[in-house]
C-alpha cells in the first residue's frame, strides 16, 4: 500500500509537471515572416523564437520551401499551417522537443502497455513477441532513466528472422555540438560493448528485446538508455559536460577500456590531461606529457626529440589529422610544435600498431583536433611569459558547417636578451608561430567532409653570424561516408612539405644559404564492415609520393666565393594494402589479426654510383654509375607485415595480452646528433641503402582494482632491428653526393620492462610509471670499412636503462587544483676521451669505446597551481590562471659533455645545463 501510494503521488508530480510545460509553450506566440526558407531554416528560427529544439527525420529532404506568414500563433498552430499538404507529421512532447517525420507518427507519451509486466525488469524478456511500435523518442541529455525514456528502436515490418537486430548512431556534445570519439557504449544485460568512431559514430548489435544502453566519457555526464530494440534502427545521443567533478587527470576515455581493449601498448592521452600537467613555462605541451608515459624517452631536456622502445626518434610516425609532421619542435625543441588548444585527443601506440600504418618501426604517435562548435560562437586566448594563443571556433551555417582557427607566437627575446655577456649569446633571437585552421561540413547522417590545414615556422640564431629556420605545412581532406548500419569508409588526400636551412651573410664572401625540403601526396582510403558484436573486418589501401632535395648550396650573391653545390633530386613511391579483422573466439578470448603489405619504388631520375664488389663503400672505390630516367624504378623493395593481439579475458577487471607485429621504414633521418635538430635532413632508401626493419614480441598483463578507478599494467617486450643506419667516425654528412660511403648498417635489439600505475578517479588522481630497458646495436655491415668496438654490441646514444615518472593532481574544490610532476632517468651514453697521443707534429685524442661511459642522471620535479573560473553557466567570459615552478629543486641536469684544449694544453671536460635553477612561470588563459 506504501509503495502504491508513492507511485500514486509520482505520476501525478509527472502529470502535473507535463502539462504545465505543455501549457507553458502553448501560451508563446509567435510572429515571423517565412519566404522560401528551407526545412533546415525553418528549424533555425523556430529554435530561435521558441526557444524549442527541432528533431529532423532525415527520410525529409531539406529542398522543401516553406513560404509562411504568421501572427501571434501558437507552435502548434505554426506547425500545422507549415505542413498542411506536404506530408510532413510532427509531434511535440513536454520538453520542449519538436519531431518533425515522414511517413512514421511519433509517440513521445508513455506506450498503452507501459505497466505490464513486459516492461518489468523483474518479468523475463520475450525478444521473439514484441509490439508494434514506430521509431520514437530523442535524445535527452541528461541522462536520467525515467518510463518517459523508453525509446522504440526500428519497427515490426523491417524484423529479420536472424533475432538480432543492430543499433547506429552518432554521439555528440550536447553544449557545442561536436563530435565525440572513444565514448563507451555498453548493453547492461548482455554485457556487450563498443566504442565510437573518430567521428563519433556507433554500432552495436543485440538481441531484439528490450535493453539498457549506457554510454560514457571522460568529463560528461553518463546517459542510459531503455531501448525496446524490434529491427535495425537509429539512437543519436547527445552528453553533458560534467560540471562539478573531482575526476581531474584521465589517459583513457573510458574506465576499463585497457581490460576490454585488444591492442597492447596502447595509451590516449585527453585535452583534458594535457592542460594538467605542469610543463616549461606553463605552455601545455602535447608531446612532453607523452614523455612521463611508460616506454617513452627524452633524448635530452630542450629536445622533443623522443625514444619509444628502444627505436631512434626517426622512427617514430607523428600524423596530425592524417598529415605528416617531420619536425614537432618550436624554440630550439623547447616546446612542441602542435598547439593543444585545437586538439581533441592523442593516441601513442607503442606496440601492435594497426595495419592501415606503416613507414615507421617504433611508434604511432596520432593527434586528432577538435572540428569546432557547430552551435554558437566562441574563443580561447592564453598568454604567458613567453607565449600567447588564440583559438576562435564556431558555425559557419549553424548545426552543418563549423570552423576551428588557432594562431600560436612567441616574444622570447626578451628573456635571450637577460643571458649574460660573457656567454657570447647576447645578440641572439628567436621567433616562431603555427597556425591551425579546419573546416567541418556535416552534408547529411552519411556523409561528412573535413578541410584541415597546418602550418608551423621557427627562425632563429644564437648569437652568431648563422640563423637558421625552419618549417612544416600540410593540408588534408578528409570524407567519411556510410555505406549502411554495417558498413563505412573514409577517404583523406594530402599534401606535406618540411624545409629547413641555414645561411650566413655577415661577410660577403662567404655568404652561403644551405636549403633542404621535402615533399608528400598521400592518398588514404580506409573501410570496416561491422558483422556482429564479436567481428570486425578493417580493409583499406594507401600510397605516398616522395619528393625529397637533400640539399642546395649556394651563393648569396654575386660577391660570395662559395662554389654552388646542389644534391640530386630524391623520388620514391610508397604503397601498400592492408585486412585485419578483430573476433571474439570464445566468450573469454579475442584476437586482432592483420597483414599489411607494402611496396616501395625508388624513381628517377637518379645517378647512382657502383662500387668494387666486395670492397669497402668509400669515395676511392666508386667505378662507375647507372643512371635511370624520369619515372623508371632504380629499385624496389617490398613485403609483408604482420600484426597480431590476443586478449585472454580472465574475469571483468583482469586480462592478459600477447602481440606480435613486423615493420618497415623506408624513410632515413640523417643526423650527428642524438637529438631532433634542425639540421637533420632526410634520406630515402635507394640501391645502396636499404630500409629499416624490425619486428616485435610483446606480453602485458591489466588488472584493476575498486570498481576500475585504479588501473594497473605490466608489459614486457623484445625488439629486433636491422639496417638501422649509424655513422663512421668523422662522418661528413651534409652535401655528400654518396652518403653511403659514411654510415653503415647496424643490427640492433632492444628489451624491456613496464609498469603503470594509474588512478583515473578521485581527488587525487594521476599515474606513476617505470620502465627497465636496454638498447643495443652493432655494426653489421661487412662493407663498411672500418669495425666498431670490435664487432661487439654497444649501447645506442639514447639507451637509458631506468626512467621513472610520476604524475599528480590534487583538487582542493571544484576550483581550484595543484598538479606535481616527477621525473628520473639513467644518464644516456657517450664516447669519452681517455688519453692523448703525440703524433705529426701534434696531440690527438685517444677515444673510449663507442657509448663506454654515460652522462649523471636526470632528475626535475615541477609543480603548478590551477584556478579554474568560477563555473557560471551564463558568464560572458571565463579566466583561468596557473601559476608554477619548473624544475622546483633547480637541479643541474648536464645536457651534453664536451672537451676544450686550456691555453695550458690541458684537455678540460665540462657538463652543459640548460636549465640549472628553478623557472617560475606563470599563464592566464580567457574563454569566451
């Protein structure tokens, strides 16, 4: 009797609620002047003057006129006077919700049989009888789960005999409009689950019946869903951001997804992780919070260069929408090239990378922006000490065409300018910007186009007669097309360009200007066909063009005596298609299998010199040359890669992983240095030298702990290489018309082990990682020459046995938060000098072996301050400050050891530190 009493008093607050809100739009009058608007206009200015939100089936086609005048009417009446004679049915529920259909009546009140009990959670589902009810219902954004929340998906007609039926939608953020990728989308009952697209886009298969659906993101509020599920059929969702929360930092999008998730090696990293961790000057950096992950390396402290597994930083693959960016560095490798504004997530795969990528051996590091608010108007700007940031976004034509701008620049010379003179740094300067722009069009639900353009330049000198410069652009287009519930494709093409050079001007006569580019035009086409829940098939081909200028040399002008000097011009085609298909083989056990196979055509024109046969590659040995014509391949190299992971699913929060995956790189980054610089250029591989390749065995166990708010990992791997290339002593790099008389293929292995601590909820929230590795390479080149530290193994310049990283953040109020971030790393090796002897007239140096001896060990903790705004809904602007210190204990990290010769004679070795004491900084950032 009690509990009769209360769902008495229930429905009666839910009837009186309704017909107060139906009575409260009923009583608005509107008065508007409609020529030939479009059904999409219409929509427009009725949300508008009505404040209702318009729900378009998309069976409607936009090319219908609506010519209208009305006065003082009612939604109703303005409806009904819209579509008298088109066809067009509509309904208006008590939300404020306009349906508008064709061909399909909408029920948006509770169905005649609500209070049977097939409806009753505790009654047994019959997915075989099922009434007739039409598609109905939207998506309300709040995620409460009421009886006016039961959504009848597909209709009896359209049943199939097979007793599943699928479930595709698109989920967006409800507040700006944009796509969401990586939300979790899970049947409660049948524990089943998927995840969406890069666009958004869902598709999940069930039993016909009744199911709850629930779907959630990092930083939005969970929505459920009570689905009646008769035939295939459509659910868009829209989700909240979560305004008050104590989940600060999260890698994943999801909680549980590194248990469910086949794929090993795998991190994401948010926007929202990004902006937490305190960095060099407060500028947030993309790429320097992917260094306190597991298995990922700094070369050095002012370097973004960075070591993943063993593998040199040219190995690493960074695509920023699809575009390739060769060099990510602002600022001497001070900050990362990539403005995080404008970014929506990273994906760092460190193993098991998937087959529609290749080109490179170690890494996937795939950056994906934002696409803009398509709802409303807004912007970003950030300034601090050293640099400053724009970022507007909003609706080119409201809710299909959005636009994203950012604009990032530097006024550094002020601080060059506080180096003291004795350094003999005190003319120096720098200077750079980047700029982002995308537009997004949403032509109809199966088809969408992405326009994405990216520029970045650096320009600088240290305070000597030589500047250098340096920069990437790159444009994409990107169409995503769906082909049915089952079934998409996406297709991008591009273009990329890297340049850098130097030149010196100070005395005319030997003013020079050194230049090198590189040039792409990529065309991607990739699909998946969705059979089931347990199986996916992902198919697709791709093809790259290479154009590659190894260097110009030239005069500045008429009074300079330099010999003009220009390298060939460098041609390649790089192609390859790929299957892999992720199946459930038993309820506990799921493998991802896929073949890659790739193609690669060194074209010419191109001269390229014979040497002795079986005699070492050097200058006096060249006794001949062959040449090829435009077009004509000089050689090819090809084969398959292969790519395989395996879950073994031992309860809900453990599982064990196994991934094997083979590589190749076509593309070589030639540098004397263990850092990205740049001078480094680019080499492809040709008839005298040969792609890299590698293969990779990895074993991870996951297991999570209260509820899967404490995450833990733990991944051992071992990498083989092989014609890696290094370089002999005195190697002379830059214009060097046979550059293959100064490297040497090496051999090269790498092992390890990592461990991951992560707690993703809470107020206080972060991860601790440690990773045990070694790297290792000899020369495996017999016709090299020369013999490096006897044939034997040595490590490689960036072999860093230890590297600990620990990550936090503590939020005090909803406001106000402090994040700390530590870090510990072994010392990276170097060749030492260990004696001197007298010879020709004069001292030489008598070298250790190869990477004998290593540098003292890295160690810095920074830690911020963040206040966020105050968090009101309807202010105008929002300010946000974060106030830190970087390198808190002002350690003395050495970057390099180097020898000078005293005026005494004596050989003196001294550390260099960029950054010996503790760097205050400070940011305030504006949203609008």
């Amino acid at each position: 009797m009690k509990h009769s009493l209360t769902l008495c008093l229930c429905l009666a607050l839910l009837i009186i609620t309704s017909e107060s809100k139906c009575q409260q739009l009923s009583s608005v009058n509107i008065t508007a002047d409609f020529k030939s608007s479009t059904l999409a206009g219409f929509a427009d200015q009725l949300e508008s003057k009505a404040r209702v939100i318009v729900y378009i089936d998309p069976a409607l086609e936009d090319s219908i006129p609506i010519s209208l005048k009305v006065t003082n009417a009612t939604v109703k009446e303005l409806l009904e006077q819209a579509f008298q004679n088109t066809g067009i049915l509509f309904e208006v529920d008590s939300e404020r919700h306009v349906f508008l259909t064709k061909g399909k009546e909408i029920e948006v009140g509770l169905p005649p049989d609500f209070f049977n009990d097939e409806l009753n959670p505790s009654s047994p589902s019959n997915h075989n009888t099922l009434p007739d009810y039409s598609a109905s219902g939207t998506n309300e954004p709040d995620g409460k789960l009421t009886g006016s929340n039961w959504m009848m998906i597909g209709s009896k007609e359209n049943r199939n005999r097979s007793n599943m039926a699928t479930v595709t939608g698109t989920i967006r953020n409800f507040k700006t409009g944009e796509s969401l990728p990586g939300v979790s989308v899970v049947s409660d009952d049948t524990h089943t689950g998927v995840s969406s697209d890069p666009s958004g886009k869902y598709s999940i298969s069930l039993p016909q019946g009744d199911h709850f659906l629930s779907f959630s993101y990092m930083g939005m509020n969970e929505v459920r869903r009570a689905v009646r599920l008769i035939s295939d059929g459509k659910l868009d969702v829209e989700m909240q951001e979560r305004v008050i929360t104590l989940k600060g930092i999260n890698i994943s999008a999801d909680q549980g997804i590194n248990i469910r998730r086949v794929q090993m090696g795998v991190d994401k990293l948010t926007a929202q992780a990004i902006k937490q961790i305190p960095t060099l000057f407060g500028e947030k950096d993309i790429l320097k919070v992917a260094l306190s992950l597991p298995g990922v390396k700094a070369v050095n402290e002012a370097s973004i260069g960075f070591n993943v597994r063993g593998g040199s930083s040219d190995q690493n693959l960074i695509l920023f929408n699809n575009s390739t960016i060769y060099n990510p560095t602002h600022l001497f490798g001070f900050f990362s090239a990539i403005n995080s504004d404008v970014v929506k997530d990273i994906q760092l795969y460190k193993s098991c990378i998937p087959p529609k990528y290749g080109g490179r051996l170690s890494s996937l590091l795939e950056i994906t922006s934002r696409e803009g608010i398509v709802n409303k108007f807004s912007g970003t700007i950030g300034i601090g000490l050293l640099t400053s940031h724009l970022t507007l976004e909003g609706p080119i034509f409201k809710g299909k065409t959005s636009f994203l701008l950012g604009v990032r620049t530097t006024y550094s010379d002020w601080l060059l300018n506080q180096i003291p003179k004795s350094s003999g740094y005190t003319n120096s300067s720098a200077s750079f910007y980047d700029l982002n722009l995308s537009i997004y069009h949403q032509f109809n639900q199966k088809n969408n186009l992405l326009l994405s353009a990216y520029r970045s330049q650096d320009k600088f000198n240290l305070g000597e007669d030589t500047s250098y410069n340096y920069l990437d652009n790159s444009f994409s287009m990107r169409w995503r097309h769906l082909f049915s519930s089952k079934c998409n494709g996406v297709i991008v093409t591009g273009y990329d360009e890297y340049k850098s050079g130097n030149s010196n001007t100070a005395t005319p006569v030997s003013a020079y200007d050194f230049t090198f580019d590189i040039h792409q035009l990529f065309l991607k086409a990739d699909f998946n066909y969705y059979f089931n829940p347990g199986n996916t098939l992902n198919f697709g081909i791709n093809t790259l063009h290479y154009r590659l200028n190894p260097g110009s040399y030239q005069p500045v002008s008429s009074l300079s005596l330099v010999k003009p000097d220009r390298l060939q011009t460098e041609q390649a085609l790089e192609s390859a298609f790929y299957v892999n298909e992720e199946i459930d083989l038993t309820r506990n056990l799921t493998a991802d299998a896929g073949i890659r196979y790739s193609l690669y055509n060194f074209l010419g024109p191109a001269k390229i010199f014979i040497y002795q046969p079986n005699q070492p590659r050097t200058a006096s040995n060249i006794i001949d040359s062959t040449s090829y014509s435009r077009g004509k391949t000089g050689k090819r190299y090809y084969g398959p890669e292969y790519r395989l992971s395996v879950r073994w699913a031992l309860s809900e929060d453990l599982s064990l992983k196994a991934g094997y995956n083979t590589l190749r790189q076509y593309l070589h980054m030639i540098s004397n240095t263990a850092a990205m610089s740049p001078t480094d250029i680019w080499k492809l591989s040709d008839p005298n030298i040969k792609p890299q390749y590698g293969d990779q065995l990895s074993l991870g166990i996951y297991k999570n702990f209260r509820s899967n708010s404490i995450e833990t990992s733990i991944e051992i791997y071992y990498k083989h290489i092989q014609d890696y290339l290094d370089y002999k002593n005195g190697a002379v790099l830059l214009m060097n018309h046979h550059l293959e008389t100064e490297v040497y293929t090496t051999r090269g292995k790498a092992y390890g082990v990592e461990f991951m601590f992560k707690k993703v909820a809470g107020k206080l929230n972060g991860w601790f990682s440690y990773t045990y590795s070694r790297t290792f390479i000899r020369m495996d080149d017999a016709l090299a020459g020369e013999e490096v530290n006897h044939g034997n193994y040595y490590p490689a310049g960036y072999d860093k046995p230890h590297d600990f990283s620990l990550v936090g953040n503590y939020k005090f109020t909803h406001r106000y938060s402090i994040s700390l971030n530590m870090t510990y790393s072994t010392g990276r090796p170097f060749t030492m000098i260990i004696g001197k002897f007298y010879f020709n007239g004069g001292y030489r140096a008598i070298y250790s072996e190869r990477n004998a001896f290593r540098v003292p060990d890295y160690f810095r903790a920074d830690l911020s301050m963040n206040i966020d705004g105050n968090h009101k809904i309807y202010q105008l602007v929002h300010g946000f400050w974060t106030f830190g210190i970087y390198n808190l204990t002002g350690r003395k990290n050495p970057y390099s050891i180097y020898f000078i010769t005293s005026s005494t004679g004596q050989l003196q070795g001294y550390k260099l530190s960029i950054f010996g004491s503790a760097i205050p900084f400070v940011t305030y950032t504006l949203k609008f």
